[in-house]
C-alpha cells in the first residue's frame, strides 16, 4: 500500500513534510521548519521520525523556510540523495538556505556569551557548511515535464504561482496508478509578476493547503489600501513600516509601489528595502522571464524596471540600516521578517512604533503568537529586545497581498478537476481552517479528511 506519514503541516501551519511511501520507496515532500509557538519550534530539534539515510528523494514545493528550512539537518543526518525542484526554487534556496543557517549560528554565539542558554555549549540547529552541501544535491526541471525519479514513480512540476519556482506536485505511482497531488502553497489569480496557478485535471490522493480556509481576503482591491496608507502616513509626515518577507511579498509591493508612483496616485518618496535577502532576491525575479505574467513582461520590454520605484534604495550594510532610524518622514520602510519574529525590522519598529505618526503596516498572515499577531489585536506594548515598546503608530492590515489562495481561490483550483479525487487530506492549516475548508470540500460531496501530525494514511486507490 502507498501511504503518506505526516511528519508535518498537520493541524499547524508550518514545518511542511510529508513521507510518501510506495513500494519500499520514501520520498519526503518538503522538509520545513516550524515558526510560531514554542511548542512548535521545538520540534525542529527532534530527530525526523524515520533515519535520513532511509530516504530515497526529497522533493520541494518552493523555497519558503517553512518548506525548506529542515533541510541542512538532514543532509547533516545522513541524507545524500537527490532534491528535486524547480529552478527559482533552487536559486531562491541558494539565499535562503544559507541565510537561515547563518541565523542558527549566531544564536547559538549570542546564547554562548549572555549564557542563557540551557544547553553548555549552546548549538546551532545546523551550519551554513550543512547548508551548503545540501543545496549540491539539487536537481532542477521544468514545470510540465514529467521525470521518473525513482523506478515506478514519476513527478511532474505545475505553476502554483505563490512565489518564484513554487509548484503543485504530481506524483503518478504506475503499478497502482494511482496519482497523488501536492499543492504546496497555492498562489492567487490575478496577482502581479507571476502566472496564475495552473489548472491539475485529476488526482486520486489531493493534499491541499488551508492557511486560508476560513477566510476570504477582505480588500478586492488591496493596492487602493496601500494607496491610501502611503498617502495618510505622507500627509502626517510619517514613515510608514511594512514587515514583509524578503521572498515574494517585497517584490510584490516594491511593483505596486512603482504602479502607484507611475499614475501619480502617491507621490515621489524615498522607498528603502532593509533586507540583504530582499536585494539578492530581487534580481533572481527579475532574471527568471518565463515565470512573468503578461504585465510583468511588458514593463521589462519597454526597459523599465517593474521592481524598483524612482527614489528605491537596497540596504545592504548594517550601518545603513541603523541610519535609517536617524531619518524623518516621510517615507517607506520595507523590512523582514514579515511577522516580526526577528531581524532588522524590529529595529525600526522599536525606533517608530511609539510614534503616532508613523503606521506599521501589515501586508500578508500573521501567526498565532507573534508580534505581527499580537499588534493586529491591539495590544499597547510590546516586548522587543527585552524592552517593552509603547504602540503608538497607527496599525493598519491589507489582507489582499497575501501570496495564499483564499478559500474561494481554492475551491476554483479545485473546479479544474475532471472528478472528485478519491481521497483529499487537508494541510497547513490552523485547526480553525482545516474544520472551514473540511466543510466546504465535503459540500461539493469530495471525502475530506484532516490528518494529526505524526499520523499515517493509506492513499485510496
């Protein structure tokens, strides 16, 4: 029997790995870690449930940390086989892998030094060397090209058009022939720079994310949002200070933010990406041309740059990020993380939040526990750097940037389905939107299902 072992993504949002087995074969489906709560983030530091050395392929949906970022470790465990992917997804990874091991080395330092760590020595998940040796394991192809990556088994990439190299994943199992489809995150239709989520006409095992299950993005036009926050935060003289992921949700706004400028709908403001991730990121969506949507492509052909407004600077050096906090509005502040977990965005939030001219912008989902969360249901102080920080800046939310499908975009991927699949497994999800979206699948009279994390499921046949 084929089956899949959850060993991730199930009741939670993120920490996204899923082990196929079929026929003594093992394939992991992604190898993320988990954000978010405590509890949670703990489990990045268990051993994965079956020995790495046991796994046959990994195979990515795209490169967010939360897919990818378990990776290093399990090469470091034993794992030496291939990584299938795409190419943005490689070259994407190529930064954020990295980037993430560098972060676990530092920790680790700083807990050495201030000695609050209770592990003597204190030690980082894994090593940018770790992190190195995995990326020399990817091999890459193109989307609708199937390859048999294991005897029996075949995998075929479709855009799904979340970020740059993102794809829904299907497996064909020939001897039972059956087809398992993973969607990864889904993208959005109509959404800048990339090409829509492309259509999966059949499946017998569906494993669907739900991140939006419960909810539809509330703004049908979510650049008039970011329109008329610019402008309010601009008539107050203020900054306005969008956590954002470096990947995706920077390129997206920094194209809005130039749309805008280019019909005189904001003025001309200083625009700064505070992110070394955003800046090496950036030039990699520019390069990959044949994921542009029509839009996109036509900016790039009149030799213009769609990414960039006229007054848009990469911060790169640490001593230009500290030197924009000596800096009056207005203007606009794009920094990572996006859920304000860590990095250079929590200097400039603790350098403006207590200021009521400025707004904190929030552009994409916001986790339970978080500081993105925690300011969005309206908490007056915050801890940043051990200090309390008063929350005097306006707060706003534009849901519409997400780079997730709603429950209604999802229900319309799923209409491109020729008959219901025989089985569909609902992921990536908090339980209130696995329990929402379960309901809506049921209603089309599709069999739903909502695995536990370390569950086992037989695929149907």
């Amino acid at each position: 029997m084929a089956s899949i072992h959850f060993l991730g993504a199930a009741g939670t949002v993120t920490g996204s790995k899923f082990l196929l087995e079929y026929q003594g074969k093992r394939v992991l489906i992604d190898c993320g870690l988990f954000q978010g709560r405590k509890e949670l983030r703990q489990r990045n530091w268990r051993a994965l449930p079956v020995p790495p050395r046991s796994l046959d392929a990994i195979v990515l949906t795209h490169a967010h940390i939360d897919h990818t970022g378990g990776l290093p470790r399990v090469v470091r465990d034993g794992f030496h086989g291939p990584v299938y992917c795409t190419s943005g997804t490689r070259d994407l990874s190529a930064l954020l892998l990295p980037d993430s091991a560098h972060l676990q080395e530092e920790e680790a330092r700083y807990a050495n030094k201030e000695g609050f760590s209770k592990h003597r020595p204190a030690l980082p998940l894994y090593s940018v060397e770790d992190a190195e040796r995995a990326l020399k394991l990817f091999e890459t192809f193109g989307y609708e090209r199937t390859r048999e990556i294991l005897p029996g088994i075949t995998l075929t990439f479709y855009r799904a058009g979340h970020i740059l190299g993102s794809a829904v994943c299907v497996f064909h199992l020939e001897r039972t022939n059956q087809r398992v489809v993973f969607t990864g995150d889904l993208g959005r239709y109509h959404a800048p720079i990339l090409r829509d989520p492309q259509t999966v006409r059949s499946a017998t095992t569906l494993v669907v994310e739900s991140t939006y299950g419960d909810r539809e993005h509330g703004e049908t036009r979510p650049v008039d949002a970011l329109c008329e926050a610019v402008r309010s935060a601009y008539e107050r003289k203020g900054m306005v200070v969008i956590p954002a992921f470096s990947v995706g949700r920077t390129q997206e706004l920094l194209y809005h933010l130039r749309n805008l400028e280019a019909e005189k709908r904001i003025p001309e403001l200083d625009v700064f990406v505070d992110s070394p991730m955003a800046c090496d990121a950036t030039p990699i969506y520019l390069a990959h041309a044949e994921e542009h949507d029509l839009d996109m492509s036509a900016i790039v052909k009149r030799g213009e740059s769609p990414l960039a407004t006229k007054r848009t600077r990469f911060v790169t050096s640490p001593q230009e990020s500290k030197q924009l906090n000596q800096r009056e509005g207005p203007g606009i502040i794009i920094s990572a993380s996006g859920m304000a977990t860590g990095g250079r965005i929590l200097h400039h939030l603790k350098y403006r939040l207590p200021d009521p001219r400025n707004t904190v912008l929030f552009v994409g989902y916001q986790s339970e526990g978080s500081r993105g969360r925690r300011m969005l249901d309206g908490e007056k102080e915050i801890k940043i750097h051990g200090q309390m920080v008063r929350v005097e800046a306006e707060i706003r939310t534009v849901s519409g940037f997400s780079a997730h499908a709603d429950w209604t975009e999802t229900l319309r991927w799923m209409d491109g389905f020729e008959s219901p699949p025989h089985q569909t497994l609902l992921v990536h999800g908090e339980p209130s939107a696995l329990q929402a979206l379960k309901g809506r699948v049921e209603a089309r009279g599709w069999p739903a299902y909502i695995p536990e994390y370390l569950e086992k499921v037989e695929l149907a046949r």
